[in-house]
C-alpha cells in the first residue's frame, strides 16, 4: 500500500513487492528492469573503481 503523500505527488510503486504480501502492489515492469540495469551499472564502476585504484589490498 502506497501513503497518500506520494501518490499526491504523483510517485509510483518501481518494484514489485514481496509474494508474501497480501495486498500485491501494481508496479511496471518496464520500469523495473531499467532500475536494475543502472544499479547493475553503479556496482560495475563502483568495482572498477576499486581495481584502479587499488583499494583492494
């Protein structure tokens, strides 16, 4: 369930809820997979990041 005070300012569910939830939140799927390539992309830099500057040691 979404609080009122993002649906007034027109915010909309990205992700879908948990299977176990009992009221299911509508979300779009389209959206959804967008969100994970860019997440997917921080974490490459961010691990790139690391490589080259060597904070792995």
């Amino acid at each position: 369930m979404v609080p009122r005070h993002f649906e007034r300012q027109g915010i909309r569910a990205c992700m879908p809820g948990r299977k176990q939830r009992k009221i299911p939140v509508k979300y779009d799927k389209r959206r959804y997979k967008r969100r994970n390539r860019i997440e997917i992309m921080f974490g490459r830099l961010k691990d790139r990041r690391r490589v080259a500057t060597r904070y792995d040691r």
